[in-house]
C-alpha cells in the first residue's frame, strides 16, 4: 500500500478454509458464518505511526473487501487480531 508514492503498510487476503489446520478450532466460526468454504480472511497493517486515526484504515478496509467480494465465490470476509 503507498501513500504520496511511499510505502506505508500492506493488505493480504486468503481462503480460511485453505488453512484450516491452522487454526484450533474453527467451529467458533461456524457459529457466525454456516460456510466457512465461501469465507475469505484478510490481513492488513499500517505501519506509518502518523497515518492512525486518519481514515486510511477504513479506506483500506473498504476498498479491499470490494476487491476482494469481485471472487463471486466469497460470501463473506472475516479479520482478526
């Protein structure tokens, strides 16, 4: 991700079920989302310090999950910590 040309953080996505070994339990997700097939995980960081709090989170996250709901296939897009 680049700001006036620089480098300031970067966004990632993948299929959850693709990674379902790594994880200890994924039926806590099946009690918020009936197919974890269809569910895309998305990773994201800002590491410039003087971009919080400025909305290029919220641009980011919004303008990701557009791109990434053009996979007809994914119903739903989860991010954690």
């Amino acid at each position: 991700m680049l700001a006036d040309g620089a480098p300031i953080g970067f966004a990632k996505t993948y299929r959850v079920s693709d990674y379902e070994s790594d994880y200890e339990d994924i039926s806590e997700w099946s009690q918020v989302i009936a197919d974890v097939n269809g569910v895309a995980g998305m990773d994201y960081l800002i590491g410039a310090p003087n971009l919080v709090g400025t909305g290029v989170g919220t641009e980011l996250i919004a303008r990701f999950c557009d791109h990434i709901f053009t996979d007809a296939t994914v119903s739903a897009i989860i991010s954690d910590p």
